[in-house]
C-alpha cells in the first residue's frame, strides 16, 4: 500500500486498461467503476479524478481512453 492510500483507487481503475483505445460514454465509465452517475461539478470532479490514473479525450459525447499513467 502506498503511503497516501491510493492504491485502492488505482486498483479500482484498473479495469480501465482493458478498454484502452475505446470510447465510452459517461454512462459506461461509470458502470465499468461501479461509481453514481453525477451531473455539474461532481461530473466534473469524478472525471478529474479518472484522469490522474488515465488519459480521456472527449470525442463528442463520449471519452476515449488514451492511456494509463
């Protein structure tokens, strides 16, 4: 476990490398994380939060996963 607890987390996004290459919709990354579909700042936030584990780039309504940091 690392220092700041993170692993957890990290274990948590994990399932991301899998669809590395994809797009998903909003919906979709949520089901994949088992996370509460959120709407204003704490989409914005939980979007945040995925991408200090995860490249996205928004390709109209959906984001595609470039790749794991």
């Amino acid at each position: 476990m690392s220092i700041n607890g993170d692993d957890s987390l990290e274990d948590k996004y994990a399932i991301l490398q899998n669809y590395i290459g994809q797009e998903l919709s909003y919906k979709q990354l949520c089901g994949l994380l088992n996370e509460e579909i959120k709407g204003g700042k704490a989409k914005q936030y939980q979007l945040r939060r995925i991408e200090q584990y995860f490249e996205l780039c928004k390709i109209r309504q959906k984001y595609k996963i470039i790749k794991k940091y």
